[in-house]
C-alpha cells in the first residue's frame, strides 16, 4: 500500500495546474513554463526519494526478495560460495564465516554426490510467506540426478532483505538438525583378460588359468593408498574397501571397480538409494607368449623386460620392476645424445672422430668401458659405444638443448602410464661440462625405467614419431593408423635406425641377431660405482646392463616388436642383456 500510495502522490502532483500558468492568448508563457518544468522535476524527485523511504521502511518488496534469492541460486549453481555467502544476513554472516560457509557445501556434495558437477536450478523460485522456494537438481555419479529443493528463510535486514542461513540448507531435502551420511557397498570386481582373451583374474579370489602370466602383470588389491584417497572418495568407493593398488588391477581400478551400491541418509531418513553395477570386463594388451618370454628373459634376476607393439603403443608384456625400477641408462640413452646432435647438424652418420680410450674434460677422464680404443665415424662409434666420442658431443651441444632432447623423448615428464615411475634428465645438476657429458652417456643422476628406455627404441621404430603407450585393448584397436606425436624428424630417426642395425651387425649387441630377420638396437652397461682414474677393471656387480631393440628392422616392413631389458648388477649388456632381449624378440615376432 505504501507504493501504491506514493504513485497516487506522484500522479496528483504532476496532474495539478499552476495558478496564472497561462498568457492572454491561451498559452503559457516562455518564464512560465520553465518555471513550471522545474517545479514538476522537483515534484518527481521528491516523489522518488518518498517512495524510497517507504521501501527501505518496509524491508524491500518481492522484487528486492527475488533479487537476493536469484544471486544466492547464481552462485551455488557455479559453486560460487563468496557470491552466496554475501547474500547471508548479518547473523548468519556472523554465524557461520566464508571458509566454514564452504566447507560446509563442499563437504554435503563429497558426502552426498560421490562425484556430483554441481546444483543446477530446475524452476523459477517461489515466494511462500517468508521463505522462498529453491527448486535443484544434483547429478552425481553414484545417485543419478537427485532432485529437490530448499526453503530459503528471509529476513529483513539494514540493509534490505538476507537469507537466515542455517547448516540444512546446504542439501535438498535436509530437515533442521539432520546432517548427511551415505553408506556404499561394491559389487563384483570386474574381470581382467589377456588379448586373446585369456582369463587373468577373476571373482573374489583373484584367481586365473594362467597364473604365471598373471603372477607378473596383474599386480595386487589392497587398502586405499593414501594419494588415492580423492578419486576413491568421489567414486562411492567405501573407507575399508580393498582396490587396485599395483599392476593392471591398480590401472583399471576405476572400470574393474565398477559403481557401488549406496543409500543416502539424512536424520536416519532414507533420501535415495541407487542399485549400483558391477565392475566391467576389461581386455588388455597383454600376450600371453609374449609375457612368458619376457618372463624367462629375467630369470628371476632383479631388474625388468618390456615389449610394446610400436605400431599402436600397445605393451605386450612386461616383467619384473620394468615400470618402478629407475637406474642410469648408461649408453642407451646415447640414442637421445645422437638424436640431438644429428637434429642440430652438429654431427652427420659420416663425422669422424679420433680413437680414444677416454675423453678429457677439463682434466676428468670420462673412460670407454674397460678402456677400449675407440673412434672413426659417428655409426662406428655408436656401433662401439664409445663414450669418449659421446661426451663431447653432449657437451657441445650444451645443457640446454640436451635437456630439451631428453624431455622430448619422455625424460622429467609424466610417465606415459600412470603406474609408472617418472625418468629424469635433472637440469639443476648438469652445473658443468663434466656433468653434462656424464649425463650425455646416460651417467651422473640421469635415472630412467626400462618402459622409458624401450619407449625410446619405439620412437627411433616409428620413423620418430610417438605412439601414446597403453595396456587397454580397445584403446589399441581405437590407435590403429593414427599418426601420434613426432618427437624428432623421419630422417634423424632412419639415421639412428641404420645406427643401431650396426650395432646389432657389428658391434656391441651381436647376442640380439636373429637368423633372417634384421634387428636393431643399442647396448647400455651403467656404471655404478664411479672408478679411479687409469683403472679400467669392472666388477659386474657394480654395473646395471640394458638392451634395447626393435624388429624387423632396416626394410619397408613396419617393425612389429619393441624390447627393453634392465638386468641390475649383471655386468656387461653384451653378455646378458642382449640375449635376454633376443629371446623376447623371438616371441614378439612370432605372436602375429
């Protein structure tokens, strides 16, 4: 009524004539109609100031009301929680503070939702007296789409008309004095399967046909680890759950684990239950063959064996610590130093280099392995491993670009399968020239997995480009004839390609020859223990010896088969490694 009131006010003020308004013509003069102008506008802005006065007197209208509810629904609905908390009456503000405000709201969606994207509206809100109706939705993962609303109590204020927050208010559905709570339960654990389908574990037990294979590569089920606490939460897992905690089981936990069962409470009241689904079947990429192979290449030796299908980044097979064991590549990674020196022109396959047994810099001897004389072309001394011609070639081309060589193939990256072990290439110690022709023969604190290592081979095997790694069969189905990610140029790769045949031909990897089929590759003994000057004598037990290779190599044919062998504390790579290697190489090429 007291709008009502003032716009009667403001029509009778603008309606009422001024006396002596008009001349003797009937019309009003120039003097006064100005006048008369100025007395309507101040009439107006009187009139305005009035109806102000009543508004602010009577706490604000409907309008002012919606306003607050709409800026409170704007903000929860983008999970604003400054924006609603600004919409709070004094007492509530008082109450219950920002940080507590949205821990509040955050806690009811982790407890409720299980993975909920947050509240959208699903109406206009409704006035009912004093309180306003809030109509929402929450998706969620576990629930489904949980629908309701909250009553919005208002209550006028100095300044203007706030939300009497109370704690219920932060869920659909919650009465004063209830709180949250939901209890979960999962269903069946899905099925691991080989890629022909072979069973590697199943049912409650875990059990499977081939428990060789599976002993190797399914990894094992236990508590929630701790970093692991977030994602388990949001998918409903329950707090004494057991889940994947390495291996594919560890890898697939989300799909094998599948949605759990749960029922939402509050105040002992039922809200929403949901039926849940059982974990999914899951087909990897892993070859039974293939894995026995790489099985009986280890021998049960400390250390690990990797086979990937660098057509499509499936792994094949993988054994002992191949993903977590981090160790010094020794020359394998001089795959990456040659990559590096050929892209920048500072060496050719045909640059020659004089025979050495070591590399002097500035007064530190960097030694051939067991003091070999070595040198001639840069394919000879590849062939050779001969860390006198590699270590200046890593300290000319300098930290900087050795860094950015070593991260293009992988090195201080996010590993490219999550249960793996990050390899770095640390830029911080690379302080001076020593360190960076140490670190240029896979030396000093470079430390990478055999998966990294053989991933490198597999860059060299696609013509330098890189195929995203993966043990999920239909991801490797979905790969097929996809280009992936070019690391380093084709002819730089078919360079190191013809390289590392040498070093199978007529060099140091000789053990991974195969009768008509060519093979590449590159040997790696990684020393340990750092030697006296002049001592060229090499205990086995202080050296880790690598393999890497790929096959069919050198022809039109698409290599089909990836290898990387770590044996640890094993001596030279020539002696152990490569034969290792060889005996996976056999299975990979036989597989199809």
């Amino acid at each position: 009524m007291a709008a009502a009131r003032a716009r009667s006010s403001l029509q009778a003020t603008v309606a009422a004539p001024t006396p002596n308004a008009r001349a003797s013509h009937g019309r009003p003069s120039a003097a006064v109609a100005r006048r008369r102008r100025i007395a309507a506008a101040g009439s107006l802005v009187a009139a305005f100031f009035v109806i102000m006065i009543i508004v602010v007197a009577s706490g604000g209208g409907p309008d002012s009301r919606r306003a607050v509810v709409d800026a409170y629904a704007a903000g929860w609905a983008k999970g604003d929680w400054a924006q609603m908390h600004a919409q709070l009456s004094p007492a509530a503000k008082s109450r219950v503070p920002l940080l507590e405000f949205a821990r509040a709201h955050r806690g009811a969606l982790a407890i409720a939702s299980a993975g909920a994207r947050g509240v959208q509206l699903t109406g206009e809100p409704q006035a009912q007296g004093d309180t306003w109706l809030l109509p929402v939705a929450i998706r969620t993962r576990l629930f489904g789409t949980v629908r309701g609303s909250v009553v919005l109590p208002i209550e006028d204020t100095p300044n203007g008309p706030r939300i009497a927050w109370q704690p219920h208010l932060v869920f659909p559905g919650l009465r004063p004095g209830e709180e949250l709570e939901r209890r979960t339960r999962l269903l069946a654990r899905g099925t691991l399967l080989a890629r022909d389908a072979t069973v590697l574990a199943q049912g409650a037990d875990r059990s499977s046909p081939v428990p060789d294979v599976a002993g190797q590569v399914v990894g094992r089920l236990g508590p929630i680890p701790p970093e692991d606490q977030v994602r388990a939460t949001s998918l409903g897992v329950p707090a004494d759950a057991s889940v994947g905690v390495s291996g594919l089981e560890r890898l697939f936990d989300a799909q094998l684990t599948g949605i759990p069962a749960g029922t939402l409470i509050a105040g002992g009241r039922t809200i929403v239950r949901s039926v849940g689904r059982p974990g999914a079947t899951v087909k990897t990429t892993i070859s039974p063959p293939v894995e026995r192979a790489a099985i009986a290449a280890l021998a049960g030796r400390y250390g690990g064996a990797v086979a990937l299908d660098p057509r499509t980044g499936a792994v094949l097979a993988y054994a002992g610590a191949a993903f977590s064991l981090v160790q010094p590549p020794g020359s394998t990674f001089k795959i990456i130093t040659a990559a590096a020196a050929l892209q920048a022109r500072t060496a050719t396959p045909t640059s020659s280099y004089a025979f050495a047994t070591a590399a002097d810099v500035r007064g530190t001897p960097i030694a051939n392995a067991a003091g070999e004389l070595c040198g001639g072309t840069l394919v000879q001394a590849f062939a050779a491993s001969c860390n006198s011609v590699f270590a200046p070639l890593g300290i000319e081309l300098g930290a900087r670009r050795m860094v950015a060589a070593a991260e293009a193939f992988g090195f201080n990256r996010p590993p490219a399968l999550p249960i793996a072990a990050t390899s770095r290439f640390p830029a911080a110690a690379l302080t001076d020239d020593l360190a960076v022709g140490s670190a240029s023969i896979g030396q000093g604190q470079v430390e990478a997995t055999t998966l990294q290592m053989a991933e490198t081979a597999g860059i060299i095997a696609r013509r330098g480009v890189r195929a995203p790694l993966t043990l999920s069969y239909d991801r490797e189905q979905r790969a097929r004839g996809r280009r992936g990610r070019r690391v380093i140029p084709e002819r730089v790769a078919r360079q190191i390609e013809r390289m590392m045949l040498a070093v199978v031909r007529s060099g140091t990897g000789y053990a991974a020859a195969l009768p008509r089929v060519s093979v590449a590759g590159k040997t790696g003994t990684a020393e340990l223990r750092s030697r006296k000057a002049g001592d060229t004598t090499v205990n086995p037990e202080d050296t880790d010896a690598w393999f890497v290779a790929f096959a069919p190599a050198g022809g039109r044919t698409k290599p089909r088969i990836v290898v990387g062998v770590l044996l640890g504390n094993a001596g030279a790579s020539k002696d152990t490694a490569a034969p290792a290697a060889r005996l996976i190489l056999q299975a990979g090429l036989r597989r199809d």
